[in-house]
C-alpha cells in the first residue's frame, strides 16, 4: 500500500511537465507539496499526505513519504516524466 500510494503521488507530480526537454525538467525545480490525493477515485484525508513532500533538482527527484525514493528524471513524448 505504501509504494502505491508513492506512486500515486509520483504519477501526480510528473503528469505537469510543460514540455519534453531538459529545459522543462529545470524549470520545475524546487519542493512540490501534494495539495489534495486520492487511490481508487477516492480522496485521500490530509493527515495521509500532509509530511510530504517532491524536491526536483535539475534531472534528479527526492520523494519523501513513508521512506525517501531518489532517482532520475526522464523526459517521455507527451510531455510526461518517468
């Protein structure tokens, strides 16, 4: 349950990319905070998300929920993050 919602997240934050260069990744840059979640078209009580947090730094991402998730931003067509 918990990488699932990680991932739910994730999916969250990445579907915002303006634009599938590496410019786009830079320009997200900083600490994004979920503002509302939901799992199963269900919404999610803040208290679930409130400790949150994303932090983008260039082509590299820091999810911090239950446990830290590091890793690579990958630019995908559509104007999408993997």
């Amino acid at each position: 349950m918990k990488h699932l919602c990680v991932l739910a997240i994730a999916g969250l934050f990445f579907s915002c990319a303006p634009s599938k260069n590496s410019s786009a990744v830079h320009s997200l840059n900083g600490r994004w905070v979920p503002i509302e979640e939901e799992i199963g078209g269900k919404p999610l009580p803040a208290e679930a998300f409130m400790k949150q947090q994303l932090v983008l730094s260039d082509s590299n991402y820091t999810m911090v929920a239950e446990s830290v998730d590091k890793g690579v931003v990958v630019m995908q067509a559509g104007n999408k993050m993997d």
